[in-house]
C-alpha cells in the first residue's frame, strides 16, 4: 500500500508543474488569437517616442526624430512624428506597421512555419505573405514569444533582395505589457541604416481621438 501511495504521489509530482501551463499554439490563427488576447483591459495607449536614425552609406545622414505612438483598440495603431525629414519620410509606416495581427488577418496569408530558436531562446515563426500580390515585399517573418504572445522581431523581406529587421523589448507600464525600445536595421538597395527608438511612461487608456489615425 505505501508503495501505491508512492508511486501515486510520484505521478502529481510530475503533473503539479504542467497543471495551469497554456499548452503551445499548434497552428497560425491560434497564435493570432493569443497575441490579439494580450492586455485585455487596454483600450487606449498614448505615448512619446524618440528615435536615433544613422545612414551607414552615403550621404551618411544621422537625425533624432521624436513624435508620438497611439493606439486604441480593436486594431488602430499610429505613430505621429513632429517632423520628419526627406530622407526618412518612410518611417512613420515602419515604426507604426511592426506588428498589429488584427490587420494581418486582413491582409496577409499567414502560415504557422517550424519553431526555431534565436540567442538561444525559442520562437514560434509566422509567414506572412500578401493576399494582394506585392512586387515590391515578398514576404515577412514574425517571431512569436511562446510564453508571452509578444512579437519580438520582425523582419521583411523585398523583392529586391532587400531585408529590414526589428527587434523589440517589452516592459509593464500601468499593470500592462507594452514596448519601451526598437531596434532596427535596413538593408536594402541603395540604403544601409539602424534606427533605435525609446518611448516615454505611457498613458494608457486615455482617450484618443479617431482623427489620429486617419493619414494625410
């Protein structure tokens, strides 16, 4: 009988740890579902963001561009810059296109590819690809956090042979989970650049206006 007991307890010892653990995504529209399903109570977010942008070719520009990130659910996103260059009019769109699943399920075809692991911690890897054809990106990866749902890289890959590649970092700001600091680098023909980006405490739900995230 104590041998019975034994053995039984043996068996919660090794079920206790699992009891309450979400079990890994096993296809593309559930790791959505779960990256969507962060920060349920966030409605609204406001904060600034400052962004040091270096040329690594020539004309070799370097510029601090600083403006403010939004966002309102269910899937409004925008970063408004206090003024932008010429030469980096294009970065409003990538810093405010990073990642937002709810348009991806719009958007793109996405497919669920083998987990992989980079600086030794796992990810789970989404393909995204347009379902209006592009000629001018081929594709682009999301690295999933399988712990968190986060999006911690994101990388896009053009026809060109072209590559950007974003990183982030994710910190509690207000009781939520939100991103403090981007990392980028662009390599594509005729550019070679890094941009990194900070944001400020953030606001969170605030009230935003609609207007925001309707462009010019």
């Amino acid at each position: 009988m104590k041998r019975v007991f034994a053995g039984m307890m043996l068996i919660l010892a090794l079920l206790v740890p699992t009891l309450g653990r979400t079990a890994e995504a096993t296809d593309a529209q559930t790791v959505v579902d779960r990256m969507i399903a962060r920060n349920p109570s966030l409605s609204s977010y406001r904060a600034r963001v400052h962004i040091h942008f270096k040329m690594n070719n020539f004309p070799w520009y370097a510029s601090n561009l600083d403006g403010t990130s939004y966002f309102k659910r269910p899937n409004n996103y925008e970063v408004v810059f206090d003024k932008v260059p010429w030469y980096a009019k294009s970065f409003p769109r990538l810093f405010d296109d990073v990642g937002d699943p709810t348009s991806w399920l719009r958007t793109e075809n996405i497919e669920l590819l083998a987990p992989t692991a980079l600086d030794g911690k796992p990810y789970l890897v989404l393909k995204l690809t347009k379902k209006i054809h592009s000629t001018i990106l081929d594709y682009a990866l999301a690295y999933v956090n399988p712990k968190s749902y986060t999006l911690d890289r994101m990388e896009w890959h053009y026809t060109s042979g072209g590559r950007i590649v974003m990183t982030q970092r994710y910190a509690l700001e207000g009781g939520y989970s939100v991103i403090v600091s981007q990392h980028a680098e662009i390599d594509i023909p005729h550019v070679r650049a890094v941009a990194d980006s900070s944001y400020d405490p953030y606001q969170t739900n605030v009230a935003v206006s609609d207007a925001v995230f309707h462009r010019q």
